[in-house]
C-alpha cells in the first residue's frame, strides 16, 4: 500500500533473470521499545522457485552482538499472492538494531518471476508490559530467545 515498495527484479524485464545473484534491503538503527510487547510486521509477495534451497528469502535481525533469522520463505508459502510476515522482537527491547531482508537465487535456472515485493514495512508496540500467569504467556516464538514469568510480566533474554 502507499506509493513505494521494495522490489527484487529487473526493473525494465518482468523478472530477474539476470544470472545467479542476490541481494539485500537493510533499515536504518532503530530502539526496539522497552519493557513490551513489540512485533515486526511486514507484507511479502513472491512470484519466485518456490522450492526449498533454491529462490532464498529471508528476514534477519542484526544487533552489534549477533544476526538472527526471523522468517524464511518455505515452500508452503503460494506464490503470486500477499502474506503477512510477523516477528515477535520483545525478546530485543531496548537494544539498537536493524532489519535486513536476503535474496538469493541459489542458481541461474527459472529466475523468469517477477521477483519479491516487501511493503507495508511497521513496528507495533502494547505501549505497556506484557502481562503473564507463566512463561508460556510470553512465548514469542523465537528459537533463540528464552522467556520468564516475573512477578507478573513477561521478561525475554537471548
């Protein structure tokens, strides 16, 4: 929606046959709030292989300390079609970080799509503390982050 959107593609050809190659899409810095729930939301359409090791998509969070894979694309994603991409990042709060989209086409086979769309591109926030009875309250889903219960607010730690 809105006026701009990130393409992976030709910009003259529908499609990004332009050999094996890749490419990334990086935000500025920005301060995942503190002390809440916050989830990085972000809009995908693929018209890509959408077979697994070829086509790569993914979405990394990059700290000063480490990078981390949020989201891949898998071959249950349909392609020509929106989907909603949604990263729980409370495991992060209060720490400077960055988003970065990848692509690779692994091959120079069948790159003949359109390539990627990224849009709709948001950082939301419950503006207070995540309220929890038990760590399972807190689960963001992550495999690297672990999550507590304490004294009734959800605590994350990498």
């Amino acid at each position: 929606s809105g006026t701009q959107a990130l393409h992976y593609g030709a910009a003259m050809a529908p499609n990004y046959a332009c050999g094996a190659n890749t490419g990334t899409a990086a935000s500025p810095t920005f301060v995942v709030p503190g002390g809440t729930r916050s989830t990085l939301s972000s809009a995908v359409w693929m018209d890509i292989d959408s077979g697994a090791g070829v086509d790569t998509l993914s979405l990394w969070l990059l700290t000063a300390e480490a990078n981390f894979e949020l989201w891949q694309k898998t071959p249950a994603y349909e392609m020509k079609q929106w989907h909603t991409i949604q990263a729980d990042l409370s495991a992060f709060d209060g720490q400077a970080v960055s988003i970065e989209w990848r692509f690779d086409t692994v091959t120079s086979v069948s790159n003949d799509g359109e390539g990627v769309v990224i849009d709709d591109v948001s950082l939301t926030s419950t503006c207070t503390a995540a309220a929890c009875t038990s760590a399972a309250d807190c689960n963001d889903g992550l495999p690297f982050s672990t999550q507590a219960c304490v004294e009734g607010g959800c605590v994350w730690s990498l």
